[in-house]
C-alpha cells in the first residue's frame, strides 16, 4: 500500500472506511458489532478516545495495523509479522536482527525480481524435482538411441550419415544431473547482483553530485554573510571570530540534514576553522 499522508484518528477512521466501500459509518459499525451512535462519536471526534476492543475489530477488518490507525505510523503495511509467516528460521532472524547479515543487501536482494526467480529455480532444484526430470529426458535419450542402433544393425533402415549424425546428437543431448541446472542458477544470482550493483552505483553517484551542488551552495553562503560585514579585518579579533562563526553555521544550515545533534557535533570543529582563518589574517 505504501506511506500516506500524516493524519489524526477522525481522519484515518474515515479514510480507511472510505478505501474499504462503506459509504456510511451506521454500515460499518453494524459490520464490527458496535453501536452506532458510539462509533460515529468517535469517528467525527465528539469522543477522543477509542477503546482497545473496536480498535483491534478495526485493524483486523482493514488488515492494517493498530499505529496506523491512530495516526502514529503513515504506513499502513501490518510490519510485525511473526517469524513463522515470514518463513524464517529462528538464527535467521537472529542473523538479520543482530546485523551478522546486512539488512540492507537483504532488501536488495528480496526487492529483485532476478533473486526472487533464483529462489524459486533453487527450491525446484533443491526439491529434487529437476534431478528426476533430467533423469527422464536421459532415460528417453538412451531409448532413442538404442531403437536407432537397433534398426541399423538389423537393416531395416540405412546406417547412412543422417543416421549416425542423429545418433551423435542424441548422445550429445543426455545431461549431467544438476551442473545445468546450478549453472541457471548461478547466472540468475549474477544477473540479480549485477542489477542490485548498477543501482546502487547509481544512487551514489546522485548522491555525490547533490553533496558537490550542496558544498557550493554552502560556501557561497559563508561568503555572503562574511561579506556582508563592512571592515570585517579590521574588527576586533574576538568580535571577528564570532561573526566568522555565524556565517560558517548558517552555510551549514544549508544542509536540512544537518540538525541540532549533528551541528552540537560539528561545533568544535567550526571552531577550529574560525581560528585558522583567523590566524591566516595575521600572517598576511
């Protein structure tokens, strides 16, 4: 279903009865067994409260979680699944939660269409179900060739070349159990890697050409508000340092990654550059 718009719980009680086909909310609560006149108080907000038994009646009837329908969550995918629905063992989830696999080459990987063909050519494989097919094929491979030597040796047809080339290519068709099969296989995985990779590459190569536009942006920034100070060399040292550092951080504001956290972070490290600018003033 995908991430919705921010909402309260009025208007996610509304939407989802909408998105479900009820037209009206007498329908739905008749629906869940609650009554009507309680329902409609909560959904139009007369009542700001909803009591845990019609909120579980809800997320089951519209198969989304409780979050969601409070308005704490906009996704409104059911995420917490139990590991047996999810056809994982109990070290493989440890694996993912634990960070012993990456996660993110997992999503990768379970988003490709060519990873999840590979699975599939895996589990037949695995299933024995190819092995036994292949052994039919040879087994009508050798039949075939038998009948024709047969035929040959009594003479009821010609051992001519068109025969003995037949016969060639009848035993260049048996194939080894399993090595094509795992050679699909393999180039299935690859193919999927290499897809996985070029993306990857890029969505980094994105990110480096918006960091290089960012960068510029940032001190072009500093510069106007440096600039924007008339005399500033001739300030007193401390009066310039200050007005160095703001023009440094609102450049780095810029960036609306950059929040509180990582600006107490990089504070230091601003003042670093306010004096080395500072003493390069002096030097010359």
């Amino acid at each position: 279903m995908g991430e919705y718009l921010p909402g309260n719980l009025q208007e996610r009680l509304r939407e989802l009865r909408e998105a479900n086909g009820f037209k009206s909310r007498e329908k739905l609560a008749e629906v869940i067994g609650v009554n009507k006149t309680t329902y409609s108080r909560i959904e139009n907000g007369s009542t700001k409260t909803i009591s845990s038994d019609i909120l579980m009646k809800l997320a089951d009837l519209y198969k989304v979680p409780t979050d969601y329908i409070l308005g704490l969550s906009d996704t409104p995918e059911n995420t917490g699944y139990d590991i047996k629905e999810l056809g994982l063992s109990i070290e493989a989830a440890k694996n993912l939660y634990s960070g012993k696999v990456d996660p993110r080459v997992i999503n990768e990987l379970l988003m490709n269409d060519k990873f999840a063909m590979a699975t599939k050519m895996m589990a037949t494989y695995f299933s024995g179900a190819v092995a036994e097919l292949m052994v039919t094929q040879n087994k009508l491979l050798d039949f075939s060739y038998d009948l024709l030597n047969e035929l040959t040796q009594t003479g009821r047809i010609p051992n001519d070349n068109d025969i003995r080339d037949t016969k060639k290519k009848l035993k260049a068709s048996k194939l080894p159990a399993g090595n094509v099969e795992l050679d699909r296989i393999q180039r299935q995985l690859m193919a999927s890697i290499r897809e996985i990779k070029k993306k990857v590459v890029g969505e980094v190569a994105a990110l480096n050409d918006q960091a290089e536009i960012l960068d510029y942006e940032i001190i072009e920034k500093v510069k106007e508000e440096a600039l924007s100070v008339p005399n500033l060399k001739d300030l007193p040292e401390e009066e310039k340092a200050k007005i160095i550092k703001e023009a440094i951080i609102k450049g780095i504001q810029i960036d609306t990654n950059f929040d509180d956290e990582k600006m107490a972070t990089a504070e230091p490290m601003v003042e670093q550059i306010v004096s080395l600018l500072i003493q390069l003033w002096k030097e010359k």
